[in-house]
C-alpha cells in the first residue's frame, strides 16, 4: 500500500515593491488633476530600504483623502491596505501635516504565534510550523489545508497581509 502524500503551503507576507511604487505614482498623477487639490502641496514618498511610506499635505482632511486614494491604488493592484501601519502623525513647517507609515511585508513573532495557535485549535489534522518569517502548513488532506487558508483569512485581527503560497 503507497504512503499517502503530505501537502502543504506557506504563509507569509510580502510586499510586492514594485506595484507598491505603481499604486504610488497612479496616486500622484490622480491628485495632480484633481481639483480639490489644485495649489495645494502633496507630498508621496517611498524610502525602501526604511520600508517607509510618507504623506505630506496642507491639512489632516487632505491627509486622509490622500490615503484613500493611495489605498485604492494599491487594491486595484492586489496589495493590502494591511500593508501601511501608522507609526507617527506630525505638524511640519508651514501649518502641513506629515504621516508616517511603516510597510508590512513580514509576520512579527507574536502575529505567527497567534495564527500557529487559532489553527492548532482549529482541530484540523494539519501541522503548523513557523520557519522564518514564514508558517508552513502540512497535512495529508488538501480539503484540510483549504479549511486552515478560510480560518486564517476570517482572523480579522492581524496586522500582516498575508499571501498563501507554494501549494503542493
């Protein structure tokens, strides 16, 4: 009798830089013909290797609208909005406010631990294991592996965007 298979797929949460930077200058082109916009300052910048994302703007309204047009930028690319975290909100020179935001692109320790923990006692018959910054996941049954990326999907909680991958 042949030794049934295991499967398995990865957890993890990457960042696709280079969509990133699409959705960004989409976003500045979007808010150079606006009109509410018109002679107002903005500001979108990247730092990669800081993994930082800033906006600069007149107000906090402007800031917010700001944002929101980066955001469905970076959805219609597929990218999450889990991807910005807000770290600092600031009033600079002139009366305009800049936000700083950090770019998700990795599960911290804990994030992985809660999501190792909610598939443990999902009672699936699958194995977690964290290897890096990423979980794997293995089980015999793919309906299992399936059932496990639903489960993890519903955690509303998490911080991280995650991508499932290398299903096998």
């Amino acid at each position: 009798m042949a030794k049934s298979k295991e499967h398995y797929f990865d957890i993890s949460a990457k960042l696709d830089m280079m969509e990133m930077k699409n959705a960004i200058e989409q976003a500045k082109k979007e808010v150079a013909t606006r009109f509410d916009f018109k002679g107002v300052v903005t500001e979108i910048n990247l730092n990669e290797k800081a993994k930082t994302l800033s906006l600069s703007s007149s107000s906090e309204s402007k800031i917010d609208a700001l944002k929101d047009i980066l955001l469905s930028k970076m959805i219609k690319r597929g990218l999450s909005p889990k991807s910005l975290d807000e770290v600092k909100r600031e009033g600079i020179s002139g009366g305009n406010v800049k936000v700083i935001y950090r770019i998700v692109d990795s599960i911290d320790k804990e994030e992985a631990k809660k999501i190792v923990k909610a598939i443990k006692d999902s009672k699936l018959k699958v194995t977690p294991a964290i290897q890096g910054e990423e979980i794997r996941v293995s089980g015999k049954k793919i309906d299992d592996l399936q059932a496990v990326i639903a489960l993890v999907r519903k955690m509303e909680d998490l911080k991280a965007p995650l991508v499932f991958g290398n299903f096998k």
